[in-house]
C-alpha cells in the first residue's frame, strides 16, 4: 500500500465528519447562498478547522459566489479543495544544509514524540543519511528502552546515559559521537512536558547552549510533536511551546485515529508553522513529509 493510500484510509473519519457534512448541506441548497456559507461555516469549526481559518475560508467562498465563479455543487467543492491547498501552503523540507545538522524534538508526553523521533531516523536513514539519537528524556520512566526499540527498529546509532541523567550530558555526548563519526543529522528526543514552562526552556536553553558550542553553526530544526486527535487542545500546546521554544515546524501525529484533522488549517493559519511530517498508523513506515496537495485530495477524492 502506497503512502498516499494510508493517508486516505488514514483521513477516513476527518474526510466522513467534514466532507459528509459538506455532502448533505451542498445537496441540500439549489444554490450557494448565505444560508448554506452558515452550515458550511457551522460544519468546519465542527472539524476543528478553527474560527479564524473557517472564517478565511467562507470569505473567500463569498468572493468567488460575487464574482460567480460558484454556480453548483461540483464548484463549490473543487473551490474548497483549491482554498484549503493554498491555505496549508507548500511543504518546507528539512534543513539540513550542514553536517551534521540537528533536529529537536519536543512534545508533551503521550504525543508520540518518541516513535516520531525512530520513524524519522528511519526516513533519513532511508534516505542515505548517516543519524545518530540522544535520548535525553531521561525523566520518564522507560523513556530510554522505549527510544532503544525504535533506533534499533530504525537501524541508527542511539546515544543514552542512566535514567536521571542530565539531558544536556547526554547531547554533549552525543554531539561529539556525531562529529567524530561523520553524521550527518543528530536527533535529540527531549523530555516530554508542559506543565512548567520557566523548566521547559531553562532545560531546552541548556541543550541549545551544548549545541552551539560543539557544533557551531550547525543547521537546526526544533519540531514539536503533537497528537491530532487532541483536536483544539494540540493548537493550545503548540501556542504555548512556540513561546517557551523557537519552533521551526511541526509533527502531526495519529491522523489515523481521530475525526479532527482539520487541525492542520487551524496550526497553518493561527501559528505560521509548517506541519512537516504526518503519521497515519504505527509501523515505522508510517510516517512521511507533509504535502498539502496529497493532503487535500485524500480528503476530496472518493
């Protein structure tokens, strides 16, 4: 199975809770009015599209009705596909211009952030790079074996230390293990937590300070890993670590279990950042770089 047939099968409740909605109200008017850009507005906040990206895009089917570019059903949705794909806007690679470059995953615990970060290293590795892991979540209970079993899995070099560890020791370790041994990308997987945003980033300030100093100017991504069938609740995370971290993109997880992943509008249009990686199941290959439009068409296409 390809991976844009797990991404459909993998929308399959986002697609039956927002395009089924859209169905029956399209069918249910003679023509695009007023009346029916209320249901539509009622049915995407229901998606968790969000209010701010559900507004943008009813004002700009209302431009299209006034310039009679909507006539019919057929209109409407291929105008909808067109909206929601510009409004996800294309995908941003990773930046890895040096070597090694460093990738930090950050998330609350329970988001995937650690089977993120193996199904990552996997896709690198894949993809001829040379990774090497930090497991510096060395707080939660079996954090370190849980790390160990997907590096394995993904057949890339893990550097750990005892539970209760200083993170920060761990990536210095790590840092010097990747330089020695010619990486090109270190993935550093970071305690899982939110509760306490002044340790959040005195810890993440502690790590970053490490890195740029045994591995200056190295290319960085902070990722922020977040489950989508948290719905509204995964924007309000993420609104809050891009105030404790500077995130440079976000990880999408668990598309496959949840009818909310009308998130990825909302995250797009009230925070700016890129989704730039989206799991559909658990398997290590499950996990892929973002694009809108296979997005969108696994949503729009029966």
């Amino acid at each position: 199975m390809s991976f844009f047939d797990k991404l459909r099968s993998g929308l399959g409740k986002t697609k039956k809770a927002l395009m089924g909605s859209i169905d029956g109200i399209l069918k249910s008017f003679v023509k695009i009015d007023e009346d029916a850009l209320e249901e539509l507005e009622e049915a995407l906040i229901c998606a968790d599209v969000g209010v701010e990206a559900t507004e943008d895009i009813i004002e700009q089917l209302r431009e299209r009705i006034k310039d009679n570019r909507i006539k019919n059903r057929e209109d409407t949705v291929a105008a909808l596909q067109e909206i929601l794909t510009d409004m996800i806007g294309a995908g941003e690679p990773l930046k890895l211009d040096t070597k090694p470059s460093v990738l930090l995953v950050i998330g609350v615990n329970g988001a995937g952030k650690t089977t993120s970060v193996g199904k990552i290293s996997n896709m690198l590795r894949e993809s001829g790079k040379k990774v090497v892991v930090a497991a510096a979540d060395t707080f939660r209970a079996a954090a370190i074996d849980q790390l160990a079993v997907w590096c394995d899995r993904a057949k890339v070099d893990l550097i750990r230390q005892s539970e209760g560890s200083d993170p920060a020791a761990v990536v210095y370790d790590a840092a010097n293990y990747a330089r020695t041994h010619n990486a090109d990308v270190l993935i550093v997987d970071t305690a899982g937590r939110l509760h306490n945003k002044k340790n959040l980033m005195n810890e993440l300030a502690k790590i970053n300070r490490v890195i740029d100093r045994e591995l200056p100017g190295a290319s960085r991504e902070n990722l922020l890993v977040l489950d989508a069938t948290t719905g509204q609740n995964a924007v309000l995370q993420a609104k809050e670590f891009k105030n404790a971290a500077e995130l440079t993109g976000l990880v999408l997880n668990k598309l496959d279990g949840t009818a909310k992943g009308g998130i990825v509008l909302s995250i797009r249009k009230e925070l700016g950042l890129p989704v730039k990686f989206i799991g559909v199941g658990e398997k290590i290959d499950d996990m892929q770089p973002f694009d809108a439009e296979e997005f969108t068409r696994a949503l729009f296409e029966s």
